[in-house]
C-alpha cells in the first residue's frame, strides 16, 4: 500500500504569498508612506501654503514701511503716525475714535 503525503510544498508558498501580499497591501494603504499618510501631508500643505501666503502679504507691508520710513525716501506722514501711535500723543485739534 502506497501512503501519499499532503503536498506541503505548494500549500506553503501559496500560504506565504497571500501573506506577503496582504502585507504589503496593509503597508501601502496605512504605512509611513500609505494612502493615509498621503491625504494627511497634502492636508498640511494646503494648510502651510496658506500660511506662507499670509506671511508674505505682511512681509510686503513689513518691507513697504521700512522703504517708506528709510533715510532714503522719508514718508512725513508715515513718520508722524507712527511717532504719535508709540508714544500715545495727540494733538488738541484732534478728535480720537476708538
């Protein structure tokens, strides 16, 4: 009587492909470089690039000021505003809203 033994063989590298497989495909979707972690880093550059672009606007407004106020081209009237705003003066003429 002949005795056939299971094929262990086969079983095993059919067995340890699908498990490689799962593997990877868990690792593509919630992996330090998944889709999750993708939708999560476009998230942020939205959110950074709006900041950027704020900061921008005021650095302009913050390099206009200094040009303006720059012994080069002196802005009286910018001169006086900011004089006034820092020391809290007022002339007696002048009528304050707040």
């Amino acid at each position: 009587m002949k005795r056939t033994t299971p094929a262990i063989g086969p079983l095993f590298y059919f067995g340890t492909a699908i498990v490689l497989g799962l593997y990877f495909t868990f690792a593509a979707v919630q992996g330090a470089f998944g889709l999750f972690n993708r939708v999560q880093i476009e998230a942020e550059i939205t959110t950074l690039v709006a900041t950027r672009d704020t900061l921008q606007v005021e650095l302009a407004e913050v390099e206009n000021k200094t040009r303006r106020l720059s012994d080069d081209y002196l802005d009286l009237d910018l001169l006086d505003e900011r004089a006034r705003y820092i020391l809290g003066l007022a002339r007696p003429d002048e009528i304050i809203i707040r």
